[in-house]
C-alpha cells in the first residue's frame, strides 16, 4: 500500500480533547516497560541531572509515566500543537500527585526549529511514540533526533507499522478501536496510512547515517527503533 501524508498537528480543540480522553493507558504502559527493557540490556537508568525528552508528547499520557518511572530525572515534553499542551499543562497541574518535574514546551518540530531551541544536545534518553509517521518528510525527523540527542544518548522511538492493503487497514481498526470516537478512528485510518514500513525506516537511518540504530517489528501494529549515540 502506497504512503499517503497526513496533516502534522493537532490543533482542533475537539480532536484533541478527544484524543486525549482515549483510554491508551495499555499502550502507553507497555511503551515505558519495554523501554526500562532496552535500557536495563545496557545498564542504563535515567538518573538525577539526566534530562529525558518525549518528542510528539500530545496530551502528557507518555510523558507523566516517563516522570513517575525515573523521578530523579528532568522530564521534557515537546510538541508543535497549542491545544494538546493546554490539556497536557491542565492535568500536570490538576492531578492528585502532580508530577512537577515535568516541563512542556511547545516548538514546532522541525530540524530548523530544534537548531535554534535551547534544546539542542540536551537528551540523555529521547523517546516519541507515533510521531515519525506525522512528518511529511520523514527525514527531518531523524535530523530532529539528531538535534536533540546528547553524546552518548538513547533513543527509543515507536511508531504505527503500514499495513499491506486497505483490508488490513480495516481490520486493524475493528481489532484496536471498534467502539471509539469517529474522530479517533478517522485519525487512526489517516495514520496507518501514513506510516512506513521496517524497511523504509531503514532506508531513512541509513540516508541520516543512523543505520546503527536498530528497526524491528513490535507486532502487527507498531514498529520500533532503538539505540545509542
């Protein structure tokens, strides 16, 4: 199936509400386990003075679990829509336990914009989750990772994985969001058809000169890079 673009942003005050109101609590819990995995293979705990940077954070549902997971760790969410942070600020804020160490900054993720943002080789661990597939060029967003990384810094990036044809693209909706919001499930279909495959990521790692990280297929839905500056 042939790769159609979608629109980068969120910045409709609906569709983000209602994506943030989304029970994704199973997938976002299983991103940060299988991310304290990677890290554990190599040793590696997020730390005091270690700064973590969820790239694409939306809403803060990732970014709250990085920060309850590592609290001795600065925790950064970064994404380009004014709506998403104003819901991702309101809970940081209103939570029973809020997570103070939490600061989210809205910059429109572009290497030109990174480049000039105080965030330039500041991630000592850089995560996203479904992001990749929201960039028109993919290869600005490994410039970005690029960007942001730290000498030595790990990265962990999981993303929708294209399906083969449309009747996949159906049954994968059926299977994950069969009784959700229509908004949701019309973003949904937008991004499996907008995601890459294992070997287009691939591709793009080499063309960046990334090829050392590694891509793998998580399972029928998503796909995952991963690996050290």
């Amino acid at each position: 199936m042939k790769r159609i673009p979608e629109e980068p942003l969120m910045e409709n005050p609906l569709q983000a509400r209602v994506y943030s109101e989304a029970d994704f609590g199973e997938t976002d819990l299983w991103f940060v386990t299988r991310l304290e995995e990677l890290l554990l293979r190599i040793s590696r705990k997020p730390c005091q003075h270690c700064v973590i940077v969820d790239l694409g954070c939306g809403p803060g549902n990732i970014t709250e679990h990085l920060a309850l997971q590592w609290p001795d760790a600065s925790v950064i969410g970064v994404d380009g829509s004014t709506e998403m942070l104003k819901i991702a600020c309101k809970r940081k804020f209103s939570s029973p336990n809020p997570v103070r160490q939490i600061d989210y900054r809205r910059i429109f993720l572009s290497s030109e914009q990174v480049n000039s943002s105080n965030l330039n080789s500041t991630a000592d661990l850089l995560v996203s989750n479904s992001l990749l597939h929201h960039f028109p060029d993919p290869l600005d967003f490994w410039k970005v990772t690029k960007a942001i990384a730290s000498p030595g810094a790990f990265v962990c990036h999981r993303d929708l994985l294209r399906p083969l044809d449309e009747e996949q693209v159906v049954m994968l909706l059926k299977k994950n969001l069969k009784n959700s919001h229509q908004i949701l499930k019309d973003d949904y279909l937008a991004s499996l058809r907008a995601s890459f495959t294992v070997e287009e990521v691939e591709e793009q790692l080499l063309l960046e000169g990334l090829e050392r990280f590694k891509v793998i297929n998580l399972d029928d839905r998503y796909l995952e890079v991963s690996g050290e500056f």
